[in-house]
C-alpha cells in the first residue's frame, strides 16, 4: 500500500496557485511533508484526506482512486487536522463514541472497549466524563489523536500535530505514530524539520505549490557532505557575506550571528566545514542549492 | 475616538458584507411587491388611497418586523463575532474600555439596521411611481408621511430591537442567542397583538406590550375612517407616545444592564465547577498496545450506514432538545397550553374536546398571522441553519469529513434529528392539550384524535418545511443568505396565494386543506389531502438528493468545486433515486393536474370575480324583466352518503302573477351540481343555454297568461368526480350532508346576487357604478319577485340506512326500502323559498309546546345543551306568540350541521347550528350568562322576523331581521332568566366597544352591517324599550307583523318599522326615536365627581358632577355636537356584593342639556355609586365613566 499521487494542480478561486503539477510517491511508514507556511501543505493533506478536489491530478491510495473512491479511502483513514474544534457541552467519552460509530464501530461491546483504550491511550481516561469545553489545548490536540487512530487506519495523516504541545509530550506522540507507522502509511505534515529527522523514513519539501525534493532523509544529509560551511561573524557583516556566498541560513548564537552558505568548494577565509544534518538540506532545498 | 473608531470599523466591515445590501434589496422589493399586490385591493375596497399616511406607517411597521432577521445578523455579529471568530482577546487588551467597545458596536449595529429600514420608504415611493393602479388610487405625495413613520415607527423599532438583541448576544457571547431573542420579540408582538388585544381584548395593556407598535396600529385600523386613514398622519401621538418612551426606556435600561455585566477578560466556560483533574495526565510513556490492532472492528455497508445516520440524528436532536431549543419548545408548548385555556366563544367557555382544544394546537404552518403559526417555521428555520453548520463552527468539519460516511447519511441524519425534535414538539403539545382538558375539566381525551392530528396531519408539514429549510442551508452555503431564503421560500409558501400563485402545485407543501369536524370526521378531505402530499414528498426527495449531492463535507469549497464533486457523487443509486422523484413528480402531479383542472375546474378568486362580471354583462340586461313565480316545489331527493353522491327530481310549480303575458322562462343552474335537461309542461324552445355561466332561457311556443300556471320538471345530479384545487365539496358525506336549495336547485330569472357588489371590484371590472345594497328608498326593490314569495314545500327524501333525513315541514311518513331510508315532508303553511336537507345519523330529542312539537336532531355526542335548547323555544314560542302573533307551523327544529363555528342559520321550521355551538358550555361562564339560551331565542325570533316579516333587500333590512330576533331575545331571556339576568347579557354585548372601531356609520335605518344590526340596533331597540315601555314597542312591533307579514309586495323596510314606533310611542320621546334610527347618534356622558353625606334626618344627599354632549358622526366621520335637551337615567347604588352593582337606591329620569351640571339627589340609605345613564342605555362608546364611586364629604364619619 503506498499512496501514488500524480500531477496533482489546484487554483483558488481568489487566484492563489496553491498547488502546481505536485507528483509523489508516499510508500508504507512515516513521510514527512516538511514545508514553510502557505506551502501548500494543508491543501496537499486534505486532499490526500479526501476533503478537498484538486483542479487535475490523480491520487492513489494502493488500489483505491482517492477522488473518487473517497469512501473506501475514509474507511481505512484516520485524520488530525491541523486545527479543529470540539462540541463544547458533550463530553470526551460522548464525542469519541459518536465518532467511533460514524467510524463504523457498529458493535456496542467493541466500540466500548475501543474507545475506553484509546482513552487510556491519549491519557483522556480521567477526564473521560468532563464536558470538551473544559479542556486544555494539549488535552484537545490528544482528543483528537484519538479520534485519528480509531478504527484502525491504513493511512493516518497529521497536520502540524505538534505545534501545540509542550517538548516531553511532542516526543510521546512522536513515538505513537511511529508505531503506528510500522503497518501503516504515515504523512505527517511540519514545518519543524526536526520531527522529521527524528522519525521519518521518507521525506518531501514542498514550497509554493511545488515539490522541491524527495528523498530518504539519511541520503539527502549524506549528499550534503562537504557543502556546508559555517562562519560566526558580527551581525553587521551579515550584508557582505550574503552577496558574496549563497546563504542558506543563520541563527543567533551568544549575541554573534552564525551563518551557514553552501558551497561545493572552500568558500574563504574563517568559513569551516560542518557536518551536515537536515536542516541544512531543507534551508539549501528552500533556497534552491540542493539539486 | 475610540468608540468612533470601532463604530466606523463595524459599519465599514457590515457594509462590505453582501448580505447587509441583500437584506435591502429584498426589503425594498418585499415592500414594494407586498404594498402593491395587498394594499391596492384594500385602498379600492375601503376607499383610502394607495399611499395614504396609514398604509405607509402599517408597511414601516411590517418593515421593521420583516428586517428584523437582518437585525439579528447585525446585532448578534457586532456582539458576539469577536468572542465567536476567537479575536477576543485581541480587542479585549487594546485601551479601548468597555464603554466605548459596546458602545461603537451597538450604534453601528442600530445604524446598520436603521439604512436597511430605509429600504421601507424608498420600496413604498417605487409601488406609488411605477405605473399600475388607478390614477384615483394614488392620493398627493406627502413627504411628512414617510418622515413620521420612519421616526415614529422604524427608528425606535430598530432602537429597539438592536438594544435586545444586542445585550442578549453580548452576555451570552454567541450570535445565536440573538436568533432567539428575535425569536422572543416577534412573539411577544404578534401575542400582544394576536391574544391580549385580539382575543382577551385589552387593548391599553396590548398596546404598552406590544414592543413594536403593531398593537397601536391594529387600533387605528378599526378606529379610523377611510378619510382619516388617508389624511391622518402617524406621529408620536397618544398611545403611541407612551408606548414608545416605555420601550425605549426599557431598551435603555437594558443596556445599562448589559454594560454593568459584561467584563473584557477571558470567558472560561464553568471553570468554577471545573475538575481538578482536567488538566490530565501526559501522554503515557513507552509502548502502548494499539488497540486497532485487535483485529478488524469496522464493519461498513447498508447496516452501518443506518445506524450512523441514527448516530448522526441523536446527536442532532440531543443539541436541540438540551439546548435554549428545548426550552424554546416547552415556552411554545407552555403557551399554547395558557392560550388554549382560553377557548370560548364571547366569553362563554367551551367544552374542551379535543377537536377545539387541537383546533388550538394544530395551528396551519403557513398562517404566519397566527401565533403559533409563526413559532414553529422560525423554530425550524433557526435550527436547520444551526445543524447544517454545526460541524463547521465547531471547527469539526474536518475530522467528520474524513470519517467514512457518505453524504445522505449526515444530512438525513439531521433531517432525522430535527424530524424528532418536532416529533418531540408534538408529543408535548398532546401532553400540554390533554393537561388543559383536565384543567378544563373534560376528560373524553380522544388521545387519538391529537395523534391524527398533530402526528398525522401536522407533523407532515413540519416534516417537508424542515427539509425544505435544510436543503436551502446545505445548497446556499451562507447561513445568513440561507435563513433569508428560507424566509422568502416561506413567505411564498404562506402568502403565495395571496400574490397570485394559487396551485397547490407550484407552492411548496401546500394541499387543499383539511377540516375535522366530530359528526363528519375527517372526510372527504384526507385523500386529496394526502395525494398532495405524496406528491410534495417526491419533491422533498429531489431536494435531499440535489442537497446531498451538494453536501459541504470538510472545508468550504468554490461552488466550482462543489458542482465538481456533485458530479462525481451523482452515482448509479442518486440517478435512480432522483429519477424516481422525478418520476413520482410527474406521475402525481399528472394525476392531481388531472383531478384539478381537468375533472375538476381550476378557479382562483379573480377567476370568480370575473365570472361575476361576465355573468353581469351577458345576462344583465334580463335584470327585472317579468318571470312567473314559483309557488310550490315537488321534490325526490337521493341522498348516497357513502358513495358521496345525491339526486334530485323536483318539479316547480309556476305562476305569471303579473299583468302582462310572459314568453320565456329564465333559469339560472348552479355551478355546484350538474343540471339535467329541463321539462316544461308546454312545447318550449331552448334558445340559449350558458353552462359555464350558468343561465338558460327557454321560449315558450305559446306566452303564459297572466294567472296561468306553468310546470318545470328538472333533474340535478351531485357527483363530484376526483378533488379541485381547493379540495373536495363536503355537501354530501358520509356522515353529516347539508346542502340548500339556493346552492344546488335551478332558480328563475336573472340572479342579482351574482354580481359584484363592492365598488372597487365593479370598478375594476368596469362594471356600471352601483350602491353595494340597494338604497332604503329604491321603490323597485320593494316589489322584487322571489325574494320574499312563498312556496307550498313538499319533497321525499331518501338517504342511507342509519340516517335520519330532515326537510322543512310535517314529517308525513317515514319507511324503510331495501338499505335506504326515506321521508316524507311536506309544509302544511307555505314557507320562504329558502330551505336545506340534512342527513346524518342524529339523535332526536323531542319535546312540545302546545300543538307545536320541538325537535332537536344532534350529533349523539353532542347533548350538553339540548334541554337548555327546548326550554327556550318553548318560552320564546310562548312570549311571541303572544306579543307578535301566531307560529304557522307544527313544528320547529334545530339541526346540528358539520363545521367547527358557533353559528346558526333560521329557514323556516329548521334552524341549523354549527357544532362549535354544541359545545359552548354556559354552566362554566363565571358571569353567569347563559349565551345558548338567548341565541335560540333569537334564531326562534327569526321565525317572525325573516320568516314571517320578510324585509325587501334594501339598506336596514339586517335591522328588521337580526335587531329585532335580538331585541324578541331579550324580551326572553328577561321574562324567564330574569332582569338582572338580562342586564348581564346587554353587558356583555356591550363588550364590543372594547374593540376600537370607527364611529363614522349611516343611521341605523340604513345599517347592512353586522355590528349595526347584531349590536347597535338591539341596543337602541331595549332603549326605546327603557324609555317607551315594553307594550308600547311590542305593540308597534305586532302591528309591523300584521300589516307586512304576507311576504306580498311591498315589502318592509326600516321606514316601516319607524313609522310604527312613531305612532306607538309617546310624541316627547320621538326625538330619541330619531337620535337611535334617523341619525348616527353618540351620547358623550361622563360621570366626574360624586360626593354623599348624611343628612341631620339619616338620609343621604348625594351630588354628582357630571357632563353631557351629543354628537352626530356622519359616514366620513366628521363630528357635528347637536344641541341636547334629553332625558337621562340618573343613579344612584348601594353597595353590592362583590361585582355586583348593587341594588339601585334612586333610579328617575332628569332632563339634561349639553355641558357640565351638578345634580343632588336624597336617598334613604348609604350610597355606594351613583351616575347618569347607569344601565347604558343609549349610545355612548366611553360607557365605563357614567358611574363613579362615591367619595365621602364633609368629614362625614361612619
């Protein structure tokens, strides 16, 4: 089962290309769709989870046509958006059990056992009886990782999941959808490239509608090799050094400013190589020095 | 500035907002389109202009209640949209202040609303330009009268109205709140208005109540003339002034209420009850056993499907239901259950059975003008928006998107959910109807008659319009163009009529109607009725598949997009389903085409007008012409109730009764039933013969001589075939037939009465102006033919097994042949050629007085009142055969007949009442009148005035008829319930000047309408009767008998009737005969001040300030003050037991000039009220100021 998309185009109506002619392959295990804001990410998501038609392309999932078969691909297809609400009055143990039955859990003895483990799971046990209104944003971002998993999926797609949880509970729910990763196709969509240096097998750079780069993560930094140098300079030569060398990032470090080019030869004088991790392929993709 | 700021902001934002000009667009096309289909035909009815200062400032104030969805919108997104969108705490930590934050939003919000109110005027000023009505329609251009109403109806409306619903939507935080308060407002208008004016009349408390000002129009509506109402400008005059600084007094106050609560910080919904433990836990460390991998647990298909629509459709109801939804509900159910409390009919309590306690209920779904009528569609409206954007304001879209369930199963699941929540509706509405009846006391439940009707025949409505309300929703993807089309959908449902879409094929839901009643049932109308709804059903179906195929799943899509996808959705099984709708659509709707326009004709209400007109402008010129007079009448009646049919064989016995030699008979045929080929007793010519216009003129070979006698032989048939768009013709049922011979038999001669009478509608189809009633003095219609002639009557009328069939005159014979029964009638005097049949399976219940036997045929179930009923037909046959002459006939009947209104009909020898009269229940009427009583004495009356004394067809004729069976009433109900017994049923009937209605009127002598002759004319009538004397009038009154009581030409008419009272009544007191009849006299009487001390001797003397005026009001209500010099009751009362007036201490005539006197009486004892004119004797609208308690004086001490 891998998801097969091809030549896949979308224009919004106020004139936004949002997507341009994307073609992927996306095979069983976690994929990372790494990308800034305004990518096209999200729509690139929803349409893979049926929510939204793209002007041309197709999209496969194993045997399943995705545009047209969208009910055999929500079957098997559990979904966290990047943002969502809950019903405020109905409480957790409610919601979930009313998705568990529009997720076909028909059978009242296993929807229960079901729903009481994946409470039990995302930690919602305790409050499983308190009104959604109540809860915190994190407990929210888990409600809805459990509505996700329910009803055992074959194609979990997860936007931005992480960005609204605190880095001890991030690293959990990174580990819970590697596992589910193991049996299932996995697309994980972020902007923080670390999520998916940590667990992603296969990852894609999307950037203004386009697909930039798709490659094995491992593969892509070892092709970085000896193409990136680093230098700690003062911020005001910053200017100088950007017009003459291909800045593919810069971060702040003790009040100096450390500032990564790349380049296939020595670049000059206090420029030193560095080793280089995904980062660097993501910022050299993004400012098209990869490839 | 801030609040400048944040006031420019919401107007800038609202105006860039589509729906805010779409709201005035519809507005101004809403008025111009109502203004011109509506008030064009009330101008040239009751003779106002078209865009008199009335008609602008009733349109305001139906502007400002039509606007007040986009009210809502604006005041619930100015107060609420921050906290809804999640900017809240982007505004709430600016430097604004609250004062300014609220403050700028609400004005925006009232100025908002108060431009779109501007689309009123300007809609108005375009149906007054556009080219159409008549030029004499259209009166002068008055800006002042836009002006004044917008200022002093539309700007404190909308003040108003954006106060409310803009405190509401802040303190609750949510928009929808100010759905609900628009909710609230429109009931509390349509309350005040509808119930406490309208049935409790209390029109001081209606009118403060009334938030919008309708109430103070409905009172000018009846309060003013044609002339006012096209002069008169609306401004902040009288009531309307105190009702608007009460409601913008509350309106202030309410504001300041919503200022002093609402706070700019973080709104934690219950945080105080919150768990501790809600925090949570983290996720769990380490490896947890997924559960999903425990095998397959999803199971999909038809099954599955099922049961997540019945997951979605719980979910659903439960949202409604345990929300404001519910308690909406149960304030509906509530106040049904008050209102039906109140069932009575002039005060006069009915029994609570179940058909008048659901007649209470079941209120029709598109009769907005009723209370309920309007809660339910706005209920449904409301919710439907609500469950179709649920998911997506909940930001859940997205999750449920992706959830494997196809599109049919979450609207149908709503659908379902809301299809329960009315469901729900109705059971509460049982419960609360059956709660009443025990309040009531009546405990015959009939549960299956609510079931019926609230389940059967009600919930289907409910059903299709909550549909319709859905599909709109899902299709238009806005909810605030969606509530507004939804709006205008039920408008046109509810008024489509009314705008000249009349089939019930082309508005949506709507069917024939339908009517209960306990004798027939609910036949023959449930068919019809149901064929339409099949077929609206098949149409709810095509609208569920165009919705699902439209279904929004997950985001907001292009309608691109959206039509993209329908097309991908449209599958093999929507194909079939749609084409199944469709085909069911053709089917049904060939069949009821079919069944409407084919067998049936397909009239609208200006089809029948032209039909009038037409009929006038072929057949008019016969108009008078000399035709033989019918004499007698030789019936064969067949009555089929079960097979719904009936036929008649008669003969007409004629006469050429006049001087000349007649050469051809005229016979007008009823459109109702088919006539058969008609038989003379002499060769004849058929030289014309009109079906469509039903008229037929037959030559004859040789010219009757005058005194001659001629036979027509006829045949008619009844036998409806299929239903018309109207539904069925309930003439012959199963149970409970009535039909009369004006509806079904031929009539001779040109037939007067089919002619348009107003003067708009004889205008408008250019017929000759003429006075609606012939005048008073039109010496023609004095000797009109036909009218007045009597016929021998005699007729065999056969029906089915279990009936009784009833006829006018002796029951000669009665026998049984094979399953049918027959009856032999025959009048042994003859009567009016105005007579009925019934047939149904009645009880008798007979009883006598002297030779005459009184029969009372009732529905079984309906015998509370029949001895009520005997008693006074036997005392009203004893008084008037005594006072005004013999009763011709043996016998004197009541029959019930089918229909739920209180009235009864007086033909000769047979009175027929409606069953709303079985059930009134005058044991239970607190003021101890007895209502049942004086209306059967009444309709006996009828028997000498109508029967006897039959009036020429003039003006005043309903005087010589209705006044004088009211007043021959009165006389019985005085002689055997008693004078205190009397004087409360006059009090009673004084109840209608708590209704406001205009004082312009003709003089009695003229009087054709029914508050004249029912109220006025009795009234005058027992004052003569106060001042002359019972014998002198009664004797005026005998005499009128014996000299017009032949029906011969000429016949009587008000004249008549003055002139032997003049010479009855004693010369001082004509001049009152001529206040009550010759002119439209009012006495203004008041009583100011009364005062009473005790003398040294232990009398009282008691002196009363009071005022006196007497004016004449003419027909265009213009008031001349006549000089007075009148005899006046004056009282004086000791106490009485509580409500009670007391027993009368001093009760003498004093004569009375114009202006303010001081009068002192002596009494024996002490006096506890004292006045002029105590018992309202003579005409004075204010009639509650003639008596005052009396102050004590002079430190006077018990």
């Amino acid at each position: 089962m891998e998801i097969q998309i091809r030549n896949l185009s979308k224009t919004y109506a106020n004139g936004v290309h949002a997507l341009k002619d994307v073609t992927l392959t996306i095979p069983r295990g976690m994929f990372g769709l790494l990308g800034p804001n305004g990518a096209g990410k999200s729509t690139l998501m929803r349409m893979i989870a049926t929510l939204q038609e793209p002007d041309q392309g197709s999209i496969r999932f194993g045997d399943i046509d995705v545009l047209r078969q969208k009910e055999k691909v929500r079957e098997t297809l559990g979904y966290l958006p990047q943002e969502f609400g809950v019903y405020p009055k109905v409480t957790g143990a409610q919601l979930l059990e009313h998705f568990a039955v529009l997720k076909g859990i028909t059978n009242r003895r296993s929807r229960r056992e079901i729903v009481d483990a994946l409470l039990h799971q995302t930690n919602l046990y305790e409050v499983r009886n308190k009104k959604l209104g109540g809860y915190s944003g994190g407990m929210r971002q888990r409600f809805g990782v459990a509505v996700a998993l329910l009803g055992d999926p074959k194609l979990i797609i997860v936007d931005e999941p992480t960005a609204g949880l605190d880095p001890a509970e991030r690293v959990r729910f990174l580990n819970l959808l590697s596992e589910l990763g193991e049996d299932a196709v996995v697309i994980l969509s972020t902007h923080i490239v670390d999520d998916v240096s940590e667990l992603c097998s296969r990852l894609a750079i999307i950037s203004k509608g386009t697909i930039l780069l798709e490659a094995e993560p491992l593969q892509a930094v070892a092709a970085m090799r000896g193409r990136i140098w680093q230098r700690v300079i003062e911020k005001t030569g910053l200017d100088e050094i950007r017009r003459a060398h291909s800045v593919i990032s810069t971060k702040l470090l003790a009040g100096r400013t450390v500032v990564r080019v790349h380049s296939t030869t020595a670049p000059g004088a206090g420029f030193e190589p560095v080793e280089p991790d995904l980062e660097d392929v993501y910022f050299s993709t993004m400012t098209g020095h990869y490839r | 500035m801030r609040c400048w700021e944040i006031f420019r902001f919401e107007i800038a934002y609202q105006s860039r907002r589509v729906s805010t000009w779409l709201y005035f667009a519809v507005l101004v096309t809403l008025t111009y389109y109502v203004s011109r289909q509506i008030y064009i035909d009330n101008a040239r009815r009751d003779g106002y202009f078209f865009n008199a200062p009335f008609v602008i400032a009733v349109m305001t104030f139906l502007g400002s209640m039509m606007g007040l969805l986009s009210a809502t919108q604006l005041a619930g997104d100015a107060a609420a949209r921050d906290v809804q969108t999640r900017m809240d705490p982007l505004f709430y930590t600016t430097p604004v202040g609250k004062t300014a934050y609220l403050r700028g939003r609400f004005l925006a919000a009232f100025i908002l609303y108060a431009v779109i109110l501007l689309a009123v005027p300007l809609g108005l000023l375009l149906a007054a330009v556009v080219p159409g009505p008549e030029a004499e329609l259209i009166g002068p251009f008055r800006p002042a009268a836009y002006l004044g109403a917008y200022l002093s109806l539309a700007l404190p409306n909308a003040f108003v109205a954006t106060a409310f619903l803009f405190s509401i939507a802040v303190l609750s935080r949510r928009a929808m709140a100010s759905y609900l308060g628009g909710l609230l407002l429109f009931s509390v208008v349509a309350f005040s208005r509808g119930f406490v004016a309208g049935t409790l009349e209390w029109w001081e408390l209606a009118k403060l109540l009334d938030p919008f000002g309708m109430t103070v129009l409905g009172e000018l509506s009846r309060g003013w003339t044609p002339v006012e109402k096209s002069t008169r400008l609306i401004g902040l005059q009288g009531s309307l002034l105190s009702n608007r600084i009460l409601w913008i007094g509350i309106a202030l106050g309410v504001l300041a209420l919503t200022q002093l609560r609402f706070r700019m910080a973080h709104h934690t919904a219950g945080a105080r009850r919150m768990d501790k433990t809600l925090s949570g836990g983290p996720l769990p460390h380490g490896r947890v056993p997924v559960p999903s991998r425990a095998g397959k647990q999803a199971t999909f298909g038809f099954a599955t499907h099922a049961r997540q629509m019945l997951a979605v459709a719980r979910e659903s109801f439960q949202e409604i239901a345990m929300s404001w939804g519910g308690l909406v509900l149960a304030g509906i159910a509530a106040l049904a259950a008050v209102s039906a409390t109140q069932i009575e009919h002039m005060g006069v309590p009915l029994f609570a059975t179940a058909e008048r306690i659901t007649a209470f209920l079941a209120a029709p779904l598109t009769s907005p003008q009723e209370f309920f009528g309007m809660m339910v569609p706005l209920f449904i409206l409301i919710h439907a928006g609500e469950l179709v954007w649920r998911e997506r304001e909940a930001r859940l879209s997205e999750i449920i998107g992706a959830a494997p369930i196809p599109e049919w199963v979450c609207f149908l699941g709503k659908f379902v959910g809301l299809g329960l929540v009315l469901g729900a509706l109705q059971a509460v509405m049982t419960a609360a109807g059956i709660l009443v009846q025990v309040f009531l006391g009546h405990f015959d439940f009939e549960i299956g008659l609510y079931a019926r009707i609230l389940f059967g025949l009600q919930l289907p409505d409910y059903l299709l319009f909550a549909l319709l309300a859905l599909v709109v929703h899902v299709v238009v993807n806005h909810k605030y163009a969606g509530h507004l089309v939804v709006v205008i959908a039920y408008a046109f449902m509810a008024f489509g009529p009314a705008l000249g879409v009349g089939h019930n094929l082309l508005v949506y839901g709507s069917d024939p109607g339908w009517s209960y009643s306990d004798i027939r049932g609910f036949e023959p109308f449930i068919a019809p009725w149901l064929w339409f709804k099949f077929y609206w059903a098949a149409w709810a179906l095509l609208l569920a598949v165009a919705a699902t195929l439209l279904w929004v799943s997950g985001r907001d899509a292009d309608l691109g997009s959206r039509l993209a996808l329908a097309r991908r959705r449209f599958t093999r099984r929507a194909a079939g389903l749609a084409t199944a709708a469709v085909a069911l659509i053709l089917t049904l709707g060939s069949f009821l085409f079919y069944n409407t326009n084919v067998l049936n004709q397909y009239r609208t209400a200006s089809d029948g007008l032209a039909w009038r007109a037409e009929y006038e402008r072929r057949y008019g010129q016969y108009k008078g012409i000399r035709q033989p007079e019918l004499t007698g009448a030789n019936l064969r009646v067949e009555i089929y109730p079960d097979r719904r049919e009936a036929e008649i064989r008669g003969t007409f016995h004629l006469v050429n009764t006049g001087p000349d030699a007649i050469d051809s008979v005229h016979l007008a045929i009823k459109p109702a039933v088919h006539t058969m080929a008609v038989r003379f007793d002499r060769p004849v010519r058929n030289v014309l013969s009109d079906e469509e216009f039903g008229h037929r003129i037959y030559a004859l070979e040789t010219s009757l001589q005058p005194g001659e006698l001629l036979q027509l032989h006829f045949e008619v048939h009844f036998k409806p075939r299929g239903f018309s768009n109207r539904g069925m013709d309930a003439s012959v049922v199963a149970n409970g037939t009535y039909f009369t011979n004006d509806a079904w038999l031929p009539a001779i001669g040109y037939q007067a009465d089919r002619e348009l009478r107003s003067a708009g509608d004889r205008r408008k189809y250019r017929l000759s102006a003429r006075p609606e009633t012939p005048l008073l003095d039109d010496v023609e219609a004095r000797h009109g033919a036909g009218w007045a002639a009597r016929i021998a009557f005699e007729a065999v009328v056969g029906t089915g097994e279990g009936q009784v069939a009833v006829a006018p005159g002796r029951l000669r014979r009665s026998w049984t042949l094979g399953r049918r029964r027959y009856f032999h009638y025959a009048t042994d005097v003859p009567i009016r050629n105005h007579y009925a049949f019934f047939s149904a399976a009645y009880a008798v219940h007979e009883a006598r007085w002297n030779d005459t036997s009184i029969e009372i045929f009732h529905h079984p179930a309906h015998a509370w009142n029949v001895d009520r009923m005997v008693r006074s037909v036997q005392a009203s046959l004893d008084y008037y055969t005594q006072q005004f002459g013999p009763y011709p006939h043996g016998q004197l009947r009541f029959v019930e007949q089918p229909g739920d209104g209180v009235s009864l009909h007086a033909s000769p020898v047979n009175i027929s009442y409606e069953e709303g009269f079985s059930l009134l229940n005058p044991g239970a009427d607190q003021r101890d009148i007895d209502l049942p009583f004086a209306v059967v004495a009444h309709e006996v009356a009828h028997q000498w005035w109508g029967a006897t004394l039959t009036p020429a067809p003039v003006e005043g004729a309903a005087v010589l008829t209705e006044s004088l069976a009211w007043y021959s009433g009165m006389q019985v109900v005085e002689r055997t319930l008693g004078r205190e017994h009397l004087r409360r049923l006059v009090g009673m009937m004084w109840q209608v000047y708590a209704t406001p209605r205009t004082r312009a009127a003709v003089p009695l002598l003229r009087a054709s309408d029914s508050f004249l002759a029912y109220r006025k004319g009795p009234f005058a009538m027992y004052a003569l009767r106060e001042y002359a004397g019972v014998g002198q009038v009664n004797a005026a009154l005998r005499r009128l008998i014996e000299r017009h009581g032949s029906g011969t030409p000429p016949l009587a008419t008000t004249q008549d009737l003055y002139r032997e009272l003049k010479a009855a009544i004693p010369q001082p007191l004509h001049y009152l005969l001529a206040d009550l009849f010759e002119a439209n006299t009012f006495w203004e009487l008041a009583t100011q001040r009364v005062s009473a001390k005790q003398t040294g001797t232990g009398a009282w003397q008691v002196t009363l300030d009071v005022r006196a005026r007497k004016v004449v009001v003419d027909t265009a209500g213009v008031e001349t003050e006549v000089p007075m010099d009148d005899l006046i009751e004056v009282g004086v009362f000791a106490e009485g037991k509580s409500g009670e007036p007391g027993e009368p201490l001093y009760l003498q005539m004093h004569r009375l000039r114009s202006g303010e006197h001081r009068i002192t009486v002596m009494v024996a004892s002490e006096p506890a009220r004292a006045g002029i004119d105590p018992r309202n004797l003579l005409i004075d609208v204010e009639g509650d100021d003639n008596v005052r308690e009396i102050t004590r004086s002079g430190g006077q001490t018990r």
